[in-house]
C-alpha cells in the first residue's frame, strides 16, 4: 500500500483549492456525463443532454470534442465501458433532464478497430427507467453489467445474444426516495478471487460492495451487499456519482457539487475506510470542477496510467496528476 501524498487534506478541514495538481483541459459545451478510455489514450465521452458519443484526444492542447456517432431515438447517453479490446457498451435513451427517468433503452456496441467506428445494436431495456453506469465482466466478454438507478439493481446483458435480465436486485441499491433520486450509479468490478462488484448509491451518498457469483454465464450476488463508507461531511449534502477503481483498490469518488473524494480501504480489517478530498471541495466553490459525474484513469504510457480523468456536469475535462 502506497502512502497518501501530504498534499492531500482531510475530509474534515474546509478547502478552498485543488490538493491534488490539476488541470481543466476542455471546457465543452456538452455536459458530460460518463467516461471510458482507449489503450490508444484516447478518451470517449457520453452526455446526459447529447445522443451523440465524442472522443477527446487528452494529448493534444486546445482540443476539442469530435462527434464519433450520434444514437437514434436517444436524447441522452449514459454508462460506456471496454468489454472487448477496442469495444465498448453503452446506453442511449431518451431522458427526461428534470425527473431523470428514462424510456427506449438501449444498449449498443461500439467497435474501434476499423476506420470508422461499427456499431450493433445489442438490446432493448422496455420499461427500464434508470439506465447508469455499465462495466465489463473481467473473463467474461460475453457479459456487461448496468446499473439500474431507479429498479435498484444490475441488469447482465449478453452481448453476443443480446439478452438480458435483472441479475441483482439490493435495498442497498435502491435509491430511497421518490423521484427524481437515483439509487446505484457507478458500478465497477475489482478482478480478484472473489470477483467484487463496488458500487456508488447517489441517494444514500454510499459506497457499496457485493462478492458475485459467475455459473454457467449467470451473475449472482453471493449473499447480500455491504456497505462500506457514507460518502458525506459533516457541513454539506453530498451526492456520490461514478468513481475510478485504482490498482491499490482505492476509489476516487466523484462527489456532487464539487469533489473529488478519495476512499482508502482500511489497513485493519473492522475498521472505516478513509476518506480524503483529493480534488475540489465539499462545497463545490471550486470554479475548476463543477458537477464532477465521471472518472477514469488513463491508458498508452506510466504518465497516462496515473493521470485521472474527471468529467463534470459543466461540460469540463479536468486531468488529475495522482502521483
Ligand atoms: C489555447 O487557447 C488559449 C485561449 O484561447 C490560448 O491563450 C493559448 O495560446 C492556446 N494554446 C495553444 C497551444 O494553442
Ligand atoms: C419530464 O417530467 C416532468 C414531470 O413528470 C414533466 O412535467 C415534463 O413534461 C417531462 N419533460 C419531458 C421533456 O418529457
Ligand atoms: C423510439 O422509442 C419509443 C419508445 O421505446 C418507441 O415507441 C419508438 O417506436 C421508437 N422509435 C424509433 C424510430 O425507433
Ligand atoms: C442462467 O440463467 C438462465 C435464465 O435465468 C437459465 O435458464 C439458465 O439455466 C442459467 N444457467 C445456469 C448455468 O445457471
Ligand atoms: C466507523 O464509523 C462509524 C460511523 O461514523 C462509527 O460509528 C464507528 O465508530 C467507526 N468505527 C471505527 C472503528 O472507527
């Protein structure tokens, strides 16, 4: 386990200023809602108020979003995740931007490795209303798992046969609140034995973690999910968003109006996780990262692999130096 910079400053201190060096690369008129990267390091970038999916070269000064295919019948794109080398899943739909609720679900995939991107149709969702974050199944191509916000669960999704079903269904996911709350809405897998599935809750303002179970292509949760940190100071009502998963099994939580928070696992097991603001602050008065919604680390070289990609709700790409 590496030690935490001295730069960073604990939760409870109020700041005023990024701890962690960082940097707006884009200030887009899109509002950005998930991300994914390429191994090229090319970063692609989905809009809760765009159906179309952008790509942002992040080495390349004054660069702007390129469009690389905009989704019929969609108003919004949600979660976007890398289940084979070079393709990816994502969720268009149409959303309604004040409640949040979704129709025409759809998940599609996205392939990088011709010229122009390929893109197939893998299922319809009728009837899902809270479409989130989708993840890759680490040893299993043939499976992504989405977030569902507002049923409180994971849906599988086949995605050489397109079918799919509500795998997991957890109180812990569910979002505790009418409308417009959301309940689970990053969600990533950590590739050891078990295979761990962590996941955000906005409405509650949690982190979650549930041990799966992968039979016959089949993904259970084995047993019930655990929560393992309330994302939240003591000053200001915070609401968890999606979060990068780093080597050392850290999360770098992006948090509403303004942070980024960084939760360690504990060293002892029975005790908390730590939580230390690493961009941003808990009252979101940083002009520099407004609305975070996304994180990713990138990918192509050691300067990319810890240099964190923050995506916001203002349309801002923001990359976060982590060493
Ligand atoms: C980027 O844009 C800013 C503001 O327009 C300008 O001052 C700067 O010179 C540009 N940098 C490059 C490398 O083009
Ligand atoms: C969004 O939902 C609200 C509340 O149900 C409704 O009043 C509004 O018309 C909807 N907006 C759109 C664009 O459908
Ligand atoms: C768009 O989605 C709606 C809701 O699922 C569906 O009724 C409609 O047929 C779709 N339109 C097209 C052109 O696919
Ligand atoms: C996987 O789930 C499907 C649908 O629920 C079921 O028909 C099938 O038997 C399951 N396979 C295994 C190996 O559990
Ligand atoms: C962990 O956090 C909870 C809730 O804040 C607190 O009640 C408990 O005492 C903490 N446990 C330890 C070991 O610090």
């Amino acid at each position: 386990m590496i030690l935490l910079p001295l730069i960073l400053v604990a939760l409870s201190s109020v700041k005023a200023s990024t701890a962690l060096p960082s940097r707006v690369l884009v200030q887009s008129p899109v509002l950005l809602e998930n991300i994914a990267v390429r191994a090229t390091s090319e970063l692609l970038l989905t809009s809760f108020s765009s159906p179309t999916l952008f790509t942002f070269d992040p080495k390349t000064r004054n660069g702007t979003l390129n469009p690389a295919h905009t989704f019929p019948n969609a108003t919004a794109i949600t979660g976007i995740a890398e289940y084979r080398p070079g393709v990816f899943a994502l969720a268009a739909s149409i959303t309604n931007t004040t409640t949040f609720r979704m129709s025409a679900v759809v998940i599609w995939s996205v392939d990088f490795n011709s010229r122009s991107p390929a893109v197939r149709k893998l299922c319809a969702l009728p009837g899902t209303e809270g479409a989130n974050a989708i993840t890759a199944l680490p040893g299993h191509p043939d499976t992504v798992l989405l977030a569902d916000s507002v049923a409180g669960g994971v849906w599988q999704i086949n995605t050489r046969t397109g079918s799919a079903h509500l795998a997991i269904l957890d109180p812990s996911m569910k979002p505790g609140a009418p409308a417009p709350a959301l309940g689970i809405n990053g969600l990533h897998i950590r590739d050891a034995a078990p295979t761990t599935l962590y996941f955000s809750n906005s409405q509650l303002g949690t982190l979650g973690r549930a041990n799966l179970r992968v039979e016959g292509g089949n993904v259970t949760a084995a047993g019930a999910a655990e929560t393992l940190a309330n994302v939240q100071s003591p000053n200001t009502v915070q609401n968890p968003d999606d979060f990068a998963l780093d080597r050392q099994g850290r999360v770098w939580m992006t948090v509403h109006p303004g942070a980024v928070t960084l939760l360690s696992p504990p060293v002892t097991s029975g005790q908390n996780w730590t939580q230390l603001t690493a961009v941003g602050d808990s009252e979101g008065s940083d002009a520099a990262l407004i609305q975070p919604t996304s994180a990713a680390f990138g990918r192509g070289s050691a300067r990319e692999e810890h240099t964190l990609y923050v995506v916001t709700g203002a349309g801002q790409i923001v990359a976060v130096n982590t060493k």
